[in-house]
C-alpha cells in the first residue's frame, strides 16, 4: 500500500522521535488514518506514535480537536483551510500527552471540489509543544488516492522537520 520512499521516511521520523524523545499525534480528514497508518506500518512504532484522531466531519473536529464551529459557520474560512489545519495538529497535542501533532484537511476528490476549494487542495499542519505551528497548502494532481498518498509524505516530511 505505501511506497518503499514512505515507509523509509516513516522510518526517519519515527528515529527522529526517538533521538528527541518525541510522540506523535495525528490528526487526519481527508487522508483518513493513512499518515497513522504509515507510521505504524514500521514495526516497533508504539514507542512514538501516541494516537491518531480520523475526524472526517466538522463535528469530530470541533468535538474531538476543539477546533471552533465558527471556522465552519457561514463566512468561516471552511474545514479545508490553514486555520483548520492549525487547530487541528494543535487540538492533536491539547488532547494527548503527544510532543507534535500534525494536522491534514482537504478535498481528495473526485467530488467535492469548488473554484475556490479545488479537487487536490491539502492543508497540513504540524505543531510542537513550546515552538510555532507551521502550515502548508498544497495544490496535488491525480486522482483521490494520487492526492491522499501525497499528502502522507508531505505530513512525514513536516513531522521530520518538527522532529529535528
């Protein structure tokens, strides 16, 4: 399922962690499990990764992440922008004793999309206890799985940063 590059980089970050004595917590929406899922495809990963949240609706994520109902009401920036992504990777890390949190909300596709909120828009945040959150857009091409293992490496290769 995950290429041999993900499962390498999955490996780095989990080695970073672990030099840092470090835990990971995921939040995911449109990648629904897969960056957790790639952590722990590496034997021996329980020792970092801490928990994932799959919160797909709006509802798990203000529930289970605290991001406020205000980022979805009517003139909110969306479930698929920067401000969610942050509050997601930082409710990751208020609601698990984890060190980083990071954080994927976008559209996978095929349907979904709008001229403003494209099919392939991804936003990932990763945030660390005492440090700023970081956030990225993303514009991916492909296909629903094209764009979701995208955003997997794209969430590693934060963590990795996050980590070092």
């Amino acid at each position: 399922m995950f290429t041999d590059q993900q499962l390498a980089l999955a490996e780095a970050v989990l080695d970073a962690c672990r030099q840092a004595g470090l835990r990971i917590a995921v939040a995911e929406s449109c990648t629904g499990g897969l960056v957790a899922g790639c952590l722990t495809a590496v034997a021996g990963s329980s020792d970092v990764v801490e928990r994932g949240f799959v919160t797909y609706t709006n509802e798990a994520k203000q529930e289970m992440l605290g991001v406020p109902a205000a980022l979805f009401a009517d003139g909110g920036p969306g479930a698929v922008s920067e401000e969610v992504a942050r509050f997601m990777a930082e409710g990751a890390l208020a609601n698990s004793p984890a060190d980083l949190g990071v954080a994927v909300t976008g559209v996978a596709g095929p349907t979904g999309g709008t001229a403003e909120k494209p099919i392939g828009l991804v936003h990932i945040a990763g945030a660390r206890k005492g440090a700023e959150t970081l956030s990225e857009q993303h514009q991916f091409d492909g296909d629903r799985d094209s764009v979701r293992m995208q955003s997997v490496t794209v969430a590693l290769a934060m963590v990795k940063r996050l980590a070092g």
